[in-house]
C-alpha cells in the first residue's frame, strides 16, 4: 500500500469537510449514517401501514395514502437503506482488508454518497407534491405508473430519485472493484483476500452489472411520462418489467452477499478458526452471482409474458450455492471454541432465519406454487424474511463486530443481547402470521380487507409484533447513544480477530495503516502470526 | 383430461374425479413441504449440536481449519440431485397445469379498475359486472372444464381464486388463455385481484358459483337472472 | 439458453448485454493496476458538484428543461473541475 500523501488541500475536519471529503472510511460512515436515517423513516412508514392492517377498516389514513405508505417503504427500504448500507460496509473495509490506504477512485465514491443522498431526498419531496409521493410500488409497476394512471410529479420525482440511487450504486460499487483489482498490498493475492473482500467484489460486479438497467428503466418511464410513447405497445409492459427485474433480482443479492461475507467473519472470529472451505466459498459466490443474473423472470411467472420453466430450473438451482455457503458457515463453527458475544449471536440469528426465507424461496422458485402465493402476504413474508430477519440480521452482527474499530469503543454486550432477543421475537411474530394470510387469501399491497375473511386476527398478531421490531431498534439506539458518552475503549484488536482491518488504530489512522503490515500468506494474516508467535 | 363433452343447453358428462389448478399445487407442495422442512431441520440440528459441543471452555483451544473440498463437492451433488427432482416435479406438472383443453364452459373475464365483468359466450345475454358495493359473481359449472379468456381494459390486474390455488394476470393488448376445474361441491367462493392497480385495489373481488349439475342447468335456462 | 426458451428480445439480450459491461469493467480495473505512488485527495468540491448537478438534470424531468439545462451546465463545471483536481 504505497501512496504519495500529497494533499491538495490541508485535513478538512470542519462542516465544509463533511460536504467534500473523500477519506473512504468519512464517506462510508456518512453513507451508513444516511441509510440508517432512511431505515427509520422507511420503518416509520411500515409502522403506519401495520396500524392500518390490524384489523378491517380504514383508521389511519385512506386508500391513495396506503398506496404511498407502501411503496414508498418498499423504495425507502430498498433503494435507501439496505443496498446503500451494504455497499458502504465495502467502502469501509475492502481498502482497510486489502491494506489499502485509500480506496481506489475516492472522488467517484464521493459522488456516490452525494447522489444517494440527494436521489432519496427527491424521492421522498414527492410527499410534499399535491398528489403526493410516488404510489405504484416499489417496482414502478407499469401501466400503473404511466403519466395517465398515475398523474403528477410525486411519481416523477420517484423516478428522478430511484435514478440517482442507482448511479449511485454503480459508482460506490466502480470504487471498491478498482481497490481489489489495484490496490492490495503486496503478498494479497485474490485468493488470499478475506471472504467479506470477496462477497463485496461479487456484490459489486453485480451492482455495476445490473444496476444500469434500473437507471434505463427509469429514465424510459420518465420519458414515457412525458409524452415518448415507449411502453404503450402491446410489448411495452412486458419489456418495462424485463428491464426492470433485469435489475429487481440482483439487487436482492446486493442486499445479501455482503452480509453473507461479514457472518462469515464473525463466525470464524467467533470461532477461533479460519473460514471451512475457503475456495468452496469463493467458486460459490461466483457460481451464485452468475446464476442469479439470470434468475429474474421468476418474478413474472403469473404474466405469461416468460419463458417460465427456464426461470424456475436458474431459480431453484440457486440452493447449490447457498448450501455450500451454509456448509461454510457451519463447517468453520464445528472444531471452533465458539464465544458468544454480541456479533455471533446475530450471525446465529441469521444463518437460521435467512434459511427460512430462502427455502421459501424454493418453494416459490415453483410455478405451481407461486400460481397460488405470488402477489400474496405469503411472498411478502418470504422476503421479509430474507431481507429482514436475514440481511438486517448479518447487518447488526457486521455492526456490533465492527463498531469497536470505527470508534474505538465496544458496544454494550447487555444491551446487544436485549436488542437481538426482541428483534428475533419481533420479526417471527410479525412474518409468521403473513405466510398463513398470503396462503389464506390475503393479497398484497391492499389497504383494507373485509371482515367476512376473518384475517384480523392474525393481522394484529402481525402488528404487535412490528412494534417489537421498533422496540429492538430503539434499544439499538440507546446503546448507541450510552456507548458513546460511556462505552469501553477497544484497543485495536478486542475480538482476536484475523484480517487486516484489526492490525492498525481504532479508529484507523487517515491513511489507514502507520505501521508496516503483517506478512499475508492467507486470508487470515492476524490469526498466521498469533499461531507463529505460540510456536 | 378426461372425456367432456358440453351439450347445448347445459347439460354435461364427465368422470367422477378431474384434475384441476387445486390438484396440480398439492401434487408439487406435497413434495416441497417435506423437503424444506426436512432441509430446515438437519440445519437447525447441526447448528445446535455445534453450538452445544464446541462452545469454548477453558483450556479447549479451537481446532485450526481443514478444508475437505469433497465434502463440499459431495453436498453440491447431493443437493443437485433434489433440485433436479424437484425442478422435474415442477417442469411436468407446470406443463399440465397450463395445459388447454379443446373444449369446455367459456368464459370471457374482464378485469377493469375497479371490477371484473363476466360473459360467457355459450349464454349469450348474460352478463355478471361489478357494481359499487356489489361485486360481480363468476357462474361457473362445477367438476368440468372451464376456460378462462382473461383481459383488461387498462392497467395490470391478477384473476386470483385462493380456493383453486391459481392466479393468472391479466395484460393490456392480451388476452390470458387459461382452464380451471372447480371441484364438485364447492357452492361459493371469492376471487381478488393480486394485481396491484391503484386505489381501489383492494375492493377487487368477485364472488364465485361453482354450480353443480341441476342448478347450472336452472342458471342456464333462467338467462342467468336467478340459480 | 433463454434463446431455446423464448423470442421474447428484451429478456434475451439483457444478459449478455450485462456480460459485456462486466467485461469492460473487469478489463478496465485489470488495466488500472498501477505500480505504486499516487496522489491521494483530501477532498473532491467537483465530487459534490457533479452530484448536484445530476440531480437537477434528473429533476429537469419534473421541473422543466430549465432544470436539466443548468444541471447539464453544472456538469460540466464539475467535470472540468475534476480533471484540474486530478492535476493537483
């Protein structure tokens, strides 16, 4: 990691630095800080949408602003706060794991944290337009989204806004690509990078990949808005939904992999040992990132629009993949000397719910079956579960795991065990009961039900339990918020950990690394040296 | 598919068991159910026996890591076998599933926002359509063939009848071709739009009425007023 | 494969179409692989221009040519700002 500091302009630590300061680790936590922000504004959206669930009835709003509610938390939660959070945990620690001093286009990955920033504000101004936010879901569903179904600028800022992200991710993905391919240190081969090094660089490709078919998507219905008959064919919608789950199905793994490969971290940490399968993990990231490029057509089973027996075959082959990543994660505990902190029980949290939605997954991998549950509660709890009980899952055991080195000081290990406990009986109280009403009969993105169907019941159970979720976050904070007024100094190495984001400072340094780094023979430098220095 | 024949005016002979959407589903979920749960279970186990026999212990110092790829090309096979079975359970019977017959009960379905209307071209004049606060009704005979003309007037809606355990969405400039089987007996249920298709989405529903053979042939005489 | 499946255009060129920007990527960012030094900046003002000015041409859209017209302006600030920040 040789670089030349040669400042342009001295440190800049004011408000103006804030604004145009490129150090990657300052840009990711600006990133973090602003998805973080949009998790708790989309959260609030989803509170206000189980107030109105509960029970039969409209209480709370009425049906336009249901519309709202939904698809603007779905957008919040998607294009605002996981894949943003996701990819800012690269722009963190990819240079950092890689003995990088500075990340490799640093003012490209500034222009990333500014257009998520300003993309999720546009979108979310359309809640102060006449006609108010953008209300055709999350997808944009088309015609639903055509200029005369659904007239106003709330739904053209909605495009603006989900444009802007997604160049966004393109361009903090382009960053963390060019650091792998340029910047490691000496000795770092590929095949000595870190697991969570190589769940970002998979993450990325796919971003890069993807990512612009979105930005097409938009800027075609923009333009179709606004008078370019585009998709007003009889191929139109259809193509509009190609374009769009071209994009729609990876980005899903965007909101995955990277938590994938921070579990795996954790879990080997935890463990006391190297990661089981090292190059078995690494040839199924890439097999699983291939394959779920051509997976998307499984969102369109009930068009008839798809081809869909080659969609269900790339769908359900998906599990050869995860169940050699769940081979891994389970192959490193066995032999370990498992410690149960914080981190570890998350990671626990999330190899047994994330199974959960990805055998619901399977299960809706199948035509037959997703005849009868696409569209339903059902799907809606599949990826709940998967982006929720999972992802967000492997997002605290990633957070509470490498909250010590970003500032130097341990989260509360009480207060951790207090938040992962509700969460876990949060999420399965409120996603239970929304397979049973998606099997039932419930469909999705509806606003109220009758009465007659009996499907209050497990409506209110579904409610009570999202309050839950609300309490764990809140707990979150308070933890946040103690530690730091109060919390334990971390040292630069409080969990015995391997990879090279623990061999410098907590916080690190500017330029990442003072000292001279660790000789790198593997993927786990830290651990090589503990065991050299026993022998 | 049976032998069906529809005779002019209602009547109908058919075999005293059909296939059908209904049975098409369980035939797959009979399969998928075990297996995930079966997957979910030796998951749950191995992770508990791991979490209990390795925990740390003073004076236990961790094992340093073995790869053993055949283990990991093992289980690749293992599961490559169960997704094959389970992708040719579903490829066969997706196949029959949307298979059409060459006749059958026709009917014309509508979807609009925010309703359905209903026509069927062998009882000409007949005409179920959504009203404010009154969904439509789908007449429908029970135990035969009936096929399904879906379209809509503007924007993306779904024909959904939970009870069949099959939905099919309904496309501008499309029309959807699809055969249902309501199983004898089934004397009403409720269809909705899964679509969604703006603000009264969720008031999209329609009621069904399988009929059985005397009532059908009533429905079929009385122009569709009263069954 | 999907070719076997479907004539459906769209749905077949979108992936190779994402191969090839793949392959553009992974070649530039193989042929970026540099030997050592650089300079590393401290802050980018043309970083948070050419955001801005994204934004107002995404926002033309909505708000009129007028937007999008200064926000194309703005860009091209920004980019020439860039390339004299690259300079040093």
């Amino acid at each position: 990691m040789s670089a030349t500091i040669t400042p342009p302009y001295a440190p800049v630590r004011s408000l103006v630095g804030l604004a145009v300061g490129t150090d990657h680790k300052g840009v990711a936590l600006r990133l973090g800080g602003a998805a973080f922000a949009f998790f708790l504004a989309g959260g609030i959206l989803a509170l206000l949408m189980r107030a109105e669930l509960a029970q039969p009835g409209m209480q709370i709003t009425s049906r336009g602003g249901y519309d709202q509610l939904f698809s603007m938390h779905g957008s919040t939660m998607i294009y605002l706060f996981v894949t943003p959070i996701a990819l800012a945990l690269g722009t963190y620690f990819v240079p950092l794991q890689v003995g990088a001093a500075e990340i490799a286009w640093p003012r490209l990955n500034l222009l990333g944290f500014w257009l998520l920033v300003l993309g999720g504000m546009i979108m979310w101004s359309g809640f102060l337009t006449r006609g108010g936010a953008g209300s055709a879901a999350w997808t944009g569903e088309y015609p639903q989204s055509a200029a005369i179904h659904s007239p106003g600028a709330g739904m053209d800022l909605w495009c603006a806004g989900v444009a802007l992200a997604g160049l966004a991710g393109i361009a903090l993905a382009a960053s963390q690509i060019a650091t792998i391919a340029g910047r490691r240190a000496p000795g770092m081969t590929l095949l000595r990078m870190p697991v969570f090094t190589w769940s970002m660089l998979v993450t990325c490709l796919m971003t890069v990949a993807s990512f612009p078919a979105l930005v097409l998507a938009m800027a075609l219905l923009l333009a179709d808005r606004h008078g370019a008959a585009i998709f007003d064919s009889a191929g139109g919608p259809a193509a509009y939904q190609n374009i769009f789950w071209f994009y729609g199905h990876p980005v899903v793994y965007v909101m995955f992999f990277p938590f994938l490969g921070a579990v795996l971290e954790v879990v080997s940490t935890f463990s006391g040992r190297r990661v089981f399968g090292y190059r078995a993990v690494v040839i199924s990231l890439l097999v699983f990132t291939a394959l779920s490029m051509s997976v998307w057509g499984h969102h369109m089973f009930t068009t008839g629009q798809v081809a869909n027996g080659y969609f269900s075959l790339t769908s359900t082959m998906l599990a050869i993949p995860a169940g050699l990543e769940y081979l891994a994660m389970i192959g490193t505990m066995v032999g370990g000397a498992i410690v149960l902190r914080t981190p570890m029980l998350f990671a626990l949290g999330f190899i047994v719910q994330f199974l959960v939605g990805g055998l619901s997954g399977i299960y809706v991998a199948s035509p037959p079956l997703d005849y009868h549950v696409h569209d339903s509660y059902f799907v809606v709890a599949h990826f709940h579960y998967t982006l929720l009980a999972g992802s967000v899952f492997g997002l605290f055991a990633a957070v509470y795991y490498w909250w010590p080195k970003v500032t130097g000081r341990l989260l509360f290990e009480r207060l951790g065990r207090v938040h992962f406990w509700l969460f876990v009986l949060g999420t399965h109280l409120t996603f239970i009961p929304q397979f049973v009403l998606g099997y039932e009969g419930m469909p999705r993105r509806v606003a109220d039900y009758s009465p007659a169907y009996g499907w209050g019941g497990w409506n209110t159970v579904s409610t009570v339990g999202a309050g839950i979720v609300a309490l764990s976050v809140v707990v979150f904070i308070v933890n946040v918020a103690l530690t730091s007024i109060a919390g334990r100094p971390a040292g630069a190495d409080p969990w015995e950990a391997h990879t090279l984001e623990w061999a410098t400072t907590s916080p690190p340094p500017r330029h990442n690394f003072t000292a001279a780094l660790p000789a790198i023979r593997s993927p786990a430098p830290l651990l090589d040296l503990r065991e050299e220095a026993i022998l | 598919m049976g032998n069906v024949r529809l005779a002019r005016g209602g009547g109908w002979e058919c075999p005293l068991w059909l296939p059908g959407t209904r049975h098409d589903f369980a035939h797959v979920q009979d399969l998928y159910l075990p297996v995930a749960a079966a997957v979910f279970a030796v998951v749950l186990v191995a992770l508990a026996f791991t979490l209990v026999r390795y925990r740390a212990r003073p004076g236990r110092a961790p094992r340093p890591t073995r790869d053993h790829y055949a283990v990991d090309a093992g289980l690749a096979v293992v599961l490559g076998v169960v997704v094959a079975v389970l992708v040719t359970v579903t490829l066969r019977t997706n196949d029959e599933e949307t298979a059409l017959a060459r006749a059958g009960f026709r009917v014309d379905a509508i979807a609009f926002q925010w309703g359905w209307q209903f026509t069927y071209p062998s009882r000409p004049g007949v005409v179920d359509r959504s009203a404010p606060g009154r969904p439509a009704t789908l007449h429908v005979p029970a135990g035969t063939t009936v096929q399904v003309d879906l379209r809509t007037r503007d924007v993306v809606h779904a024909f959904w009848i939970p009870d069949l355990r099959f939905k099919r969405d309904a496309w501008p400039h499309k029309t959807a071709r699809f055969d249902l089987r309501f199983p004898p007996g089934t004397a009403a249920g409720v269809g909705h739009c899964a679509q969604f298709c703006g603000l009264k989405h969720s008031d999209m529903v329609f009621f069904v009425d399988a009929m059985d053979r005397a009532r059908f042939a009533t429905w079929s005489r009385q122009g569709g007023r009263r069954a | 494969m999907l070719v076997l499946w479907t004539d459906d255009v769209v749905a077949v060129v979108l992936l190779p179409g994402a191969i090839l920007v793949v392959l553009v990527v992974a070649l530039g960012a193989a042929r970026a692989r540099d030997p050592g030094e650089r300079w590393v900046p401290e802050a980018s003002a043309s970083a948070a221009l050419g955001a801005g000015a994204l934004a107002l041409l995404a926002l033309g859209a909505v708000a009129g040519l007028w937007a999008a017209l200064i926000g194309a302006g703005l860009l091209l600030l920004a980019l020439i700002a860039a390339v004299r920040e690259r300079r040093g």
